[in-house]
C-alpha cells in the first residue's frame, strides 16, 4: 500500500479540483446531483434545451422596450441601479439616451447556464473519477482487481463474501436516497457549501459526519 | 462557455479528483473508518484545510465574477437524509464520487454500493414524488 499524501497536500489538492471545478467546468461541484440528473435523465428524459440566449442582449432589448414604451419615467425608475458602479460624476440622463450597460450584467464568461449539462458529460465525469482512482492505482502499485474492499479492518468486519456485498449495497442505498433528499453529499454540501457558509449544507455536513462517526463507534465497539 | 471546454474540463477535473482522492485514502475503507472513530485526524484535517482554502476563494470568484450561485437551506430532508448518508457513509465507505474511484482502482465489490446508490436516489425520487415535495434543493431542482 502507498503512503497517503500529508494533511496539507490533500487539502489544497481538493481546494484546487473544487475551484477548478467552478473554472473549467462552470458549476459548483456537486457529485450526488450528478447522479440526481442522471436517474432524472433515464425516468423523463433530457428536457429540450433552452436556446441559449445572451442575457446581456435581452436585459438590452427589455430596457429599450421599457424605454420606449414609458420613457423618461422609466429613465428615472432605473436611475437608482445605477448607484452600485463605481462613483463617477454621472450626466444627467438625457431623455434619448441609449440603454445604460448595467454593471450586473456584466457576468464573466464563467456564470452557471441554467440549461443541463447531457447525460453523456455525467457519466463522462464519473469514469473520468474510475480513471483518476486507476491511474493512482498503477503508479502506485495497488491496481490488483478483486471483487472486495481493500481493508484488514472492513474484511474483518464484514467478511469478504456475499456478506460484504449485501453490506456495501445497503449501505448504497443508503447513501444514494439520503444525499437526494439532503440535496446534496460530501462535495456539494461538504466542501463548496460549507466553505460558502450555506446554513442547509452545515447542518448536513454537521449531521452526515455525526451519523458516520455515531456508526462506526457502534461498530468498533461491536467487533 | 463552449461545450469542448466543458467536456475537456470534465475529464480534468474529474481524473484530477479521482487521483487525488485515491492518493488523500478516502476511497479506502479503513481510512475513513479511522477517520470517524477519531483514531487518525489526518482526512478530517484534509477535509478542514481545503474548506478553509475554498472560503477566501468563493470571495474572491464572487468579486471577479458575478456568479448566480443557488442558496442551500435548510428544509425537511436536510437532517434525516444527511444522517442516511452518514450512516451509509460508515458502512460502505463510499460517497457518490469515491465509489468511481473505488472502482477505478480495482476495489470491484464497490460496484455494489454504485448499484445500492443508483437505486436507493431513484427510490428516494419515486417517494418524494409521492408523498414529500418539498423542495429539496436547487441542485436537484435545477
């Protein structure tokens, strides 16, 4: 067996794969609602995708039709917006002036688009994972295939038959129908909830590790 | 943001985290198992760094870009299904990511647990529909 990586190493590789995750893919990681939209996928199909839109242009289009249709009265109803730029000596707003640029819809490129993503890219994602773990496993030298979990401690307490398999598939199924209705497991309420101190993802966080180390007292006392 | 972008960001990350979590021994069984009865610290230190890392990064995401990220709140599913999944946690030593990697690292009886979360998510769709609809959090509603 290898030796895991020191405390402080693990700890910004999984910041950097988070915010990375946020970078390069667009959203928030969060891996069980991945498995949500994949079972949501398979039972009503994948919805049309939306057109995309520029948000920028529609704000535009709204505000010259609001423009037109109300005029100065509305010039004076979006002033107030304008309070959150930068201070900068304003003019005051001609009456034919073109729609101002909000500065909230300046999102960078980077915002979340509220279409879906495929249901290719989630199990893309997901055997990206199984490749990540078995590139890990042949540098390392612990890619030996085996219908078990590698463990003295989980072969010592649940065997290494049918008894591990029906353990490990209970112990899925718990997972799987605890994290939908939590809306979320270990990344998406663990890591970039908690670190965004969202109150529903610290009471999960504070109740899922309460559960596990609950658990395997009982089950370290047990055996 | 253009779809190859996305896909080869995917499998960045993805394999990034797959590693990475291979290499912290989340995907080991003993390993989390330790970590829960408190007996090695090292994973809940991981585990607090990169939140403590990720915090100042969400400000500074959220100064760069204006991003719309959903709020989590607490609702009714919060607690019990958190606890669900702690206690299936501790069993199986599996989250929904660390079950790919234990998979991908040879540790086969874990495809068991991706069969128990498949279905345990899909019974859990089928009963909320049925009798809970609560709103159970904008990343499943979305």
């Amino acid at each position: 067996m290898i030796e895991f990586w020191p405390f402080w190493v693990g700890g910004a590789a999984l910041a950097a794969v988070a915010l990375f995750h946020w970078i390069l893919v667009g959203r928030l990681m969060a891996v069980s609602g991945r498995v949500s939209a994949l079972i949501d996928a398979v039972r009503w199909g994948v919805p049309e995708p939306t057109p995309e839109i520029d948000e920028a242009a529609l704000i535009a289009a709204m505000q010259a039709a609001t423009m037109a249709e109300f005029g100065d009265a509305a010039a004076a109803l979006l002033a107030p917006d304008g309070e959150d730029a930068p201070a900068e000596p304003e003019a005051p707003a001609a009456p034919e002036a073109p729609a101002e640029p909000e500065p909230e819809v300046e999102v960078a490129p980077l915002a979340v688009s509220a279409s879906r993503q495929p249901l290719w890219m989630h199990v893309l994602f997901f055997a990206s994972l199984a490749t990540g773990g078995l590139v890990s496993a042949a540098l390392g030298g612990f890619l030996r295939p085996e219908l078990a979990l590698r463990g003295e401690r989980f072969t010592a307490a649940f065997g290494d038959g049918g008894l591990q398999l029906a353990v490990l598939a209970l112990g899925g199924a718990m997972i799987g129908f605890g994290t939908r209705m939590a809306g979320g497991c270990t990344s998406g309420h663990g890591l970039c909830g908690v670190s965004r101190a969202q109150p529903g993802s610290l009471a999960a966080t504070a109740s899922f590790f309460g559960a596990g180390i609950g658990l395997s007292l009982l089950l370290r006392a047990l055996s | 943001m253009s779809r190859a972008r996305e896909v080869l960001g995917t499998i960045a990350v993805g394999m990034a985290m797959g590693f990475t979590l291979s290499r912290v021994g989340f995907s080991s069984w003993d390993e989390v198992n330790q970590m829960f009865t408190f007996e090695d610290l090292r994973m809940t230190l991981v585990f607090g760094m990169a939140v403590a890392l990720l915090a100042p990064s969400w400000i500074i995401v959220q100064r760069i870009s204006k991003p719309r990220w959903p709020p989590r709140g607490i609702h009714k599913g919060t607690v019990v299904g958190a606890v669900l999944f702690g206690a299936g946690w501790a069993l199986s030593g599996a989250c929904p990511s660390i079950v790919f990697v234990q998979v991908g690292e040879g540790q086969l009886a874990a495809l068991s647990s991706v069969v128990g979360i498949v279905a345990g998510n899909y019974v859990y769709s089928v009963v909320h529909e049925r009798y809970f609809r609560w709103s159970t959090g904008s990343c499943l509603d979305a």
